[in-house]
C-alpha cells in the first residue's frame, strides 16, 4: 500500500488515517446485550456484561458524534450486541440525527423486535437496516441462535419495506454443515423482494474459534450455488447507499441482489473506510484487532476528542489478522459491534 502517511482531511473533509483510507464511516454499539447467542457470535454462557455505569448515555452518544462528524465521520451505523434491546435506542438515534454533518443513520438488527419498533425507528432518523437471516426454517434459527423466539425471517422483510427503510439488506453468515444447504433459498428472496442479500464468510470467533477453517464456505462456491438456482448472476452495482466490501450480482428478473462479504478468501482491509465505537466508549480501528481507545473517560473530564481519534486512525493497523486465527483477544462479536 505503499508509505504510511499522516491521518489528516482531504478536500471531501474525511479524515484519513496512517495509509492514507479515507474514514467515513462509524458503527457505534449501544449495547453488547443480545436476545440471541448465535454460534458464530458469541459464546452461549460466560460471557461479562459491560457494566451499566460504562455503558455511554444518549446524551454522551450525542456528544462523541457531534465531536466526530465534523472530521468526516458523517455515516453511521447503529449496533449491538442487539440494539432494539436498549430502551431509549430511538432517542440514542433522535438525537445523532440532529447533528450537523450526520448524513446517513443505519440499524442492523436480528429482527426480532423490528416489526413492532420499525415505524419509530424510521421516525428517529434510521434510513435503511440490515437483517441477520441465517435461516427460513423456524428450528434452525433456534439452533443457530440458541434461542427460539419464533422469529418469521420473511414476515420481518416485509415490515421493513412497509416501513420505508431502503435498502433493505439480508446478511447471512454461511456456515458449511450448518446452514449452506439454504444458500439457493436465502438468494431466492431477491426473486421477490427488493432486498440485498449478503453472503458473509464465517469468522472464527468465539464458540468457532477452535474449528479453525473447516466450516468457511468460499464466496465463489456460495455464489456458483446461487447461479445454479437462480441462472446467471450478473456483476451489479448493488443497492444506491452503502459502506460495505460486498460484490453484488443480480439472477435474471431479479427484484433485488445477491452480494458475498469476504473477509477470509479475498480481504477488504485495502479499502476500509470505517472504525467502531464499543458501548463502554472505546474507539476500535479494526474489528479483529487489538487496537482501541478509550473515548469514554476523557469525554466525561470535557476532554476534547479529535486528537485522540486522529492518533488512533493514524494507528490503524493495515490489516486484520483472521487467516492467523487472531481476533485481538475478541470472544464475542456483540463486544464490539460486528
């Protein structure tokens, strides 16, 4: 990638960080709590919550975007754990959507309580959502999430289009002898809905950690059984507004597309445009890696935060480190926002 270079502004006013990636894009975690334990996330027992007193207020959330944005960090995302689960998750989002330079404000969610809160959450500012669909069949979502909350994948899709969130995206993490068999059925749903389904490779953290590589199905093989069902599958441009590395493809007379994330096979690292605020305030350059910064503490003694954050993007490694199975001391993927 060449010579590392000062993090600074470029004329689009986006922060840079050390190999020159222009920095955009925030996740920010309002809670490391789930509803789920789904085998590539999290363990199913074990794992300590943050403290409550760590946890960042709206009112803090507010204040490290109002301090951020005006770096560039002007999209952002909001994560778990699950975040419907925090209470006040819409004035969480009210109130990043009243700051200045804030242009975009997306949610990813399991789904499980989107049907009841999409209308308020698309009132508070939340443009376009993700969906976890690991499964059509109602026992294998239990058994992958360990936990059966009667959760009708399709029925939520379709609350969220009655709700007006567009795009609407599917990410399914594919997991070989677990849930590759549905692959054709997952990309199926683009026959019929305008939504952009995403095949994400499996990362071993947590509970996979210890199978190494077995279970990960190569992006080329979950596409080739995409094509098979479907026909064809034409490179696409994907969905209008988006931060991610997925490629996206579209079967003949599809509504919607087919996209495959691929942080095993073909790493995105070169053109990463994001970093990830943790619930307890902790700024994370890289998911996978073990460099953060602490916002939290400084933000509550009126510290200001741009000198911090710019010194840790001008530390942001260049690359994760998942091939070597290292994930930074990482057991959970809810810890630090997915």
């Amino acid at each position: 990638m060449g010579e590392r270079v000062h993090a600074a502004r470029d004329e689009c006013q986006h922060v840079r960080d050390g190999f020159g990636r222009s920095i955009e894009y925030l996740r920010i975690s309002v809670t490391d709590r789930c509803n789920f334990r789904c085998v590539y996330c999290m363990p199913e027992r074990g794992l300590d919550w943050i403290p409550r007193d760590d946890i960042l207020t709206a009112s803090e959330i507010h204040d490290v975007v109002s301090q951020l944005a005006p770096l560039g960090l002007s999209r952002i995302r909001i994560t778990g754990g699950e975040p419907t689960l925090r209470r006040d998750v819409c004035d969480v989002i009210s109130r990043i959507n009243s700051v200045d330079g804030v242009t975009d404000i997306a949610l990813s969610t399991n789904g499980v309580r989107l049907e009841a809160m999409a209308s308020e959450l698309r009132s508070a500012g939340v443009a376009r959502v993700n969906i976890s669909v690991d499964s059509l069949r109602p026992d294998r979502i239990a058994a992958i999430a360990r936990r059966d909350l009667k959760l009708d994948p399709v029925r939520v899709i379709r609350a969220a289009i009655d709700a007006g969130f567009a795009p609407v995206k599917i990410n399914t993490v594919v997991v070989r002898g677990v849930n590759d068999d549905e692959v054709a059925a997952i990309a199926r749903l683009t026959l019929d809905f305008p939504v952009h389904v995403r095949f994400i490779e499996l990362m071993p953290v947590g509970d996979m950690s210890d199978s190494g590589l077995d279970h990960i199905v190569p992006s080329e093989e979950v596409l080739a059984l995409a094509s098979d069902a479907l026909g064809t599958l034409v490179a696409d441009i994907g969905p209008a507004l988006g931060n991610g590395p997925a490629r996206y493809y579209r079967a003949p007379g599809a509504a919607g597309t087919i996209g495959v994330i691929t942080p095993m096979t073909h790493t995105y690292c070169a053109s990463c445009n994001r970093v990830r605020l943790t619930a307890n305030g902790h700024l994370r350059t890289c998911l996978f890696g073990d460099h953060e910064v602490d916002l939290r503490t400084p933000l509550r003694v009126g510290q200001p935060l741009a000198p911090l954050v710019a010194q840790a993007l001008e530390d942001k490694p260049r690359e994760h480190s998942l091939l070597q199975l290292r994930t930074g001391g990482l057991r959970a993927l809810s810890q630090t926002g997915g």
